[in-house]
C-alpha cells in the first residue's frame, strides 16, 4: 500500500503534468484559427471553390502570375502565388479572410491599383475559409508552424 506522502507526490506530479500540457497547447495553438487545413471535407470544398474562382488568376498550382511583385502595364499588381513562396501565410487568418472578402484596398489603401476582387458578394464566410484551408492545406510544415504563430500572435495582439 502506497504511503499518503507518495500519493501527494504523485497527484502533485500528475498535476503538474497536466499544467504543463495546458501551457504548451495554449502557446502552440492558435486560438484566433479560422483555417482547417486538417479538415478532409473542408480543404476538398476549398479546393473546388479555388478552382472555380481563384485559380485563373492565382495559378492551379497556388503560383501566381509572372513579375508578382511588380506592377503590370495597366500599373495594377499581378496576383502572387498562394504557395510558401508568397507572402499569403506571413498573414494572419482573420487578414487572410477579410482581404479575400472586402478587398485589398481596405488594406493596402484606396490608391492600390489590384485585379484582386471583393468576393463579399460572391462567396460566403464558410467557402473563404474552405478556400484558404485548402491553401494552406499545401504549405510545407515548416510554413504551416509559422503561420500558426502569426496567428497566435494576433491573438495576443487582439486581446490588449
């Protein structure tokens, strides 16, 4: 029979444990997550509504038109790439959201020159997030952790 001393010194350890746990799953995950990139059913959507809507301009292959990071001759940016090569996962989720509903130019400006539609009235909430999940469904690990403390990140930001 265990003595009540060990019993303490065990639930203390368990409890400690579990503390721990709580910390780590609290820093490393992104509690302002919109994106499921882990979601079979909601990166297959994604996928079929970037196929429909985004790959046109943004490649079938997440690549983005030529020269992205400078202005076309109608002075309008090319669409960057989607994959870890462009910038898409150095935003966070609820940016990534509101840039594909609203605009660029709630961001970048009312002067920022962007072939980028609002699809405010095209696609709701839940394919927006269906079509970024895809994306970053794609991204290597390494990218996806990143993102995942950008979005942490504007977590803390949002909570001061």
């Amino acid at each position: 029979m265990l003595s009540k001393r060990t019993a303490l010194i065990g639930v203390a350890v368990v409890a400690t444990m579990v503390g721990a746990f709580a910390v780590w799953y609290f820093l490393t995950s992104p509690s302002s997550a919109l994106l499921r990139p882990n979601d079979g059913q909601t990166v297959a959507r994604g996928e079929q509504v970037y196929e429909d809507h985004c790959a046109s301009c943004h490649g079938v292959n997440l690549e983005g038109e030529p020269d992205w990071k400078s202005p076309g001759p109608d002075g309008k940016m090319p669409a960057p790439p989607h994959d870890q090569t462009g910038h898409t996962w150095h935003h966070a989720d609820r940016v990534l959201l509101d840039i594909t509903k609203f605009g660029l130019k709630k961001f970048a400006g009312a002067d920022y020159q962007s072939k980028m539609p609002a699809y405010e009235e095209l696609l709701s909430d839940a394919d927006i997030i269906a079509v970024l999940s895809f994306i970053k469904s794609t991204w290597p690990q390494d990218i996806r952790s990143r993102h995942d403390k950008i979005n942490i990140a504007a977590a803390k930001r949002a909570e001061q």
